[in-house]
C-alpha cells in the first residue's frame, strides 16, 4: 500500500524538467529547472545561469508557464 508522503513524492515527481521560480529568503529569486524529487517536501533545482544545484523547499517555489 502507497504511504501518502510516496503518493506526494511521486505527485512532485511529475516536475522534474519543469523550470520553476525561486523565492529565496535573502531576496536572491531565480529561475530554475526542477532536476529531483529528493522527498516529498524538497527539490534539487539547478540555477541554469550559475549551473549550481540547490536542495530547495516545496514552499519556496512557485510553477511558470511556458
């Protein structure tokens, strides 16, 4: 039987290759694509201006539209 935190991961699954927006505490917001659900709360997102990965929480991203 699927756990509701494996049906979220697998929810937050679906976006990876999405480019998302970032909204950092310290005000330094960017665009990002989603590379990994790490769980059902984070995300690795890489910054395509600086090529860095960052472990990122599901409440400081916001989904674009393409």
């Amino acid at each position: 039987m699927i756990t509701q935190k494996e049906d979220k991961l697998n929810v937050n699954k679906k976006m990876i290759g999405q480019t998302v927006y970032v909204q950092e505490k310290a005000s330094n917001n960017w665009y990002g694509e989603v590379i990994d659900a790490e769980d059902y709360e984070t995300f690795l997102v890489k910054n395509p201006k600086t090529q860095e990965q960052k472990t990122v929480s599901i409440f400081d991203i916001r989904g674009c539209r393409s």
